[in-house]
C-alpha cells in the first residue's frame, strides 16, 4: 500500500507543517509514503526544508490506483476525487458548523473526512457531513521537545526587553483574538513592571507587515493606553528550530483564539514546558486539561460576515469571544506566581510528551485505514518511548518590532 499525501509542506503554516511531520513520522513506521505537493519547489527559497526524505517523497513513483490511499489535506473546495483505493479528506472547523458547499463537496468526494479533534468532528456531523469522520490528533516532535537547545534570535531591530515575555504565534485574522489580547495585556500592564508580549505574526491574505503594525497602533489609541507594557512584533517567516527558539526564550504562552480545529502552538508551547493561557473553547481544550492550563471564560457569539477577507469564508456559526477580564486575571496570576504556573506546566507536558506526538497520530491514522481496509496493522516498536523530563528555561535574547 502506498499513501499520497497531498498539500502543501513549504509554508510556515499549520498546514505545511502537519503535512512535513505526518510523512515523516509515517515513513518512519515503514510506509511507502508519496508527496504530490500543490507547490511550486524552489530548493534556494526553501532550502531549510529540503530534506532528503522529503525531496525522495517528492520524486517516488506512484503505485498502482487500488494500491494507493490518497490524503487530500486541503480546503474541502479542492477536494476532487480520482481512482484511487481509499480517498481521504483532511479538514478543519474552528466554529460551530462548516459551509453547506463543503458538506456537499465532503459527501460526493471522499470517502472518508479526518480531523484532528472532537470539536471539529461535531462541527462537521452538525452540518451535514455522513462520511466516516476519524479524529486523527495532530502532535509534536517529543526529540525536538526533550533535546532542543535554544539559541538567541536575533531581528532586523535590535532591542533589549523585558524578562517576562508572553509570547503569542498565530496567523493576523480576527480568529486569533489579537485585539483581545491587545487589550488585555494592555489594561493590566504598564511600562514600570518587568514585562512585555511578543507576537510572531504573518498575513496570509497579501496584507502587509506595515499594514499589521498600523492596526497595532490604531488599536493602541484605540484603547487609550500610552504608558503600557511594550509589544514586541515578528512578521518574519521563521524554520521550525527557530520557531522553537523562540518558545524557549518565552515565559508563558498565551492565544485569546475564538476558535481552533485544535491549535499546534499551543501544544507545541506545551511541550516544551511553557505556561498555558488559552480560550476554554474549541479544539484546544483536548489536549489542555483545566488543571494543569489556564483557559480564559468565553461567550458564545455568531460568528460575523468577513466580506474583507474571502479566507474566512469557511466561518459559519458561533465561536467564542474570550472575556477580556478573565484574560488579565491569568495574565497576572502567571506573572505574580510563576513557580506555581512551572509546576503546572512540568505536569502538562509530560501529558503531552506521553500522548501527543506525531509517531501516535501515524499509527493513529494507520489503524483507521487498516480496519477500513478489513485488514490487520501489525508495526513492529514501541510507539511510545520512555520519558525523559528536563525543566523549562528562558534565556536572554534581542530584537523585534516594538509598538
């Protein structure tokens, strides 16, 4: 059997990167794996990428069609069915329900739809999908999270900041809840305290850096806030090792999200040991337990008409609106009591080094196929390694945009 996984695996975004960690962790159990990307390769652009493993995905040979088992990790509009053994569909909802022409497209295209958590798997039952849907989780690199050194980055503008750092990776949309926790972190910080937040940020819609500062200064008049704690802003594209740097020089993570299919930086911050702040709402919660991470209170509101960003079209529903207060009481506790906060976090990531790596999602998804297939998986290894615990640190580091 032969899988062809098709996608992207060139952008720094979710996406790509759950395209680049899958095949690998499914090469690795043994699988004839083929990657038919829906990108243009240029090996100086990506060159950081460009693994052999990769570039041998890349140029293998297709099987024959009832030996291949295709994964369409795509918007659902793309998917397109051919004659392939097994067509699987990969998606996401980050709301209560899913476009009417996705389920139509879901149902006629593929034979079965994977998402990575319950929250998506009742967005898409809500809204019509009769499809099998298999829960597949998404993971993280437990090497990568055990092992890693972290190395200072250095951008473009050199500045020195404050020691507690919140730090926050997402893409500028309105899901993210960026003026949420703009305002937050402003309302409850001012210059004289020995804080500030870093957003790593990037616009997939075409807008530009200066356009995202722009609205980060206009929401700061907004707000009224002249004599708040700094923010530091990286619209950079960022490797995974130095997205890695980054979470090490963090203190806390924090996403005010309104709504995730399951949300990678957040388990990737939890992995390495970092501090939690999260909405109590949406795929995230599956892997982020009450006791162990802070999950802000929310609302439920319809989700709005983004007539100024087609990307959103796929929102359809309700989402959650994080309460602001809530928000700056974690902010605060986190900053006041950090050592209680590390316990915490040590807890959640041996959790998720036990059960939320990639190496599980492959043979997740493997069982599913077999038994689909009326076959038996057999793999030879232990999928889960033992554990190895070493404590989160956060070093000294320069640079970014501050507003």
């Amino acid at each position: 059997m032969q899988i062809v996984w098709e996608g992207n695996w060139l952008s720094p975004n979710g996406h790509a990167t759950v395209c680049r960690n899958m095949t690998a962790a499914l090469t690795a159990l043994g699988v004839d794996v083929k990657l038919r990307t829906t990108e243009r390769v240029s090996i100086h652009r990506h060159a950081a990428y460009l693994r052999n493993r990769y570039l041998s995905m890349l140029q293998r040979p297709y099987k024959p069609s009832q030996e291949r088992v295709r994964i369409i990790h795509r918007a659902p509009p793309d998917f397109r069915r051919e004659d392939d053994l097994l067509t699987i569909g990969a998606a996401y909802a980050e709301a209560t329900a899913v476009p009417t022409a996705w389920v139509s497209t879901i149902n006629r295209e593929v034979d079965v739809l994977m998402v990575a958590s319950q929250h998506s798997l009742q967005a898409f039952q809500a809204s019509g999908v009769t499809r099998p849907i298999w829960v597949v989780r998404h993971g993280v690199n437990r090497t990568h999270a055990l092992a890693f050194k972290s190395h200072p980055i250095r951008w473009s503008k050199l500045t020195t900041i404050p020691d507690f750092r919140f730090l926050s990776v997402f893409e500028w949309v309105p899901r993210k809840g960026y003026d949420i926790l703009l305002q937050a972190f402003w309302e409850e910080f001012n210059e004289q305290e020995d804080v500030c937040l870093v957003l790593k940020t990037r616009s997939f819609t075409g807008m530009e850096d200066t356009s995202i500062f722009h609205q980060i200064r206009a929401l700061k008049r907004e707000y009224g806030h002249t004599h708040s704690a700094p923010v530091y802003v990286c619209t950079e594209p960022l490797t995974e090792m130095c997205l890695m740097d980054l979470y090490h020089a963090a203190s806390v993570f924090v996403l005010a999200t309104r709504g995730e299919g399951i949300g990678l930086p957040l388990l990737e911050a939890a992995a390495i040991g970092l501090p939690v702040i999260a909405t109590g709402w949406g795929g995230q919660t599956e892997f982020l337990p009450a006791r162990l991470a802070h999950l802000v209170q929310f609302t439920l509101e319809p989700v709005p008409v983004h007539h100024d960003n087609p990307r959103a079209e796929s929102l359809v529903g309700w989402w959650a609106h994080p309460d602001v207060m809530d928000l700056r009481r974690h902010l605060r506790q986190v900053y006041a009591h950090p050592t209680r906060a590390y316990r915490q976090a040590a807890r959640l990531r041996r959790e998720i080094l036990d059960h939320w790596t990639w190496n599980i999602s492959a043979y997740q998804l493997l069982r599913h196929i077999w038994a689909y297939l009326g076959q038996t998986l057999n793999l030879d290894g232990k999928i889960v390694p033992t554990l190895s615990f070493t404590s989160p640190h956060a070093p000294t580091w320069k640079g970014g945009e501050r507003l």
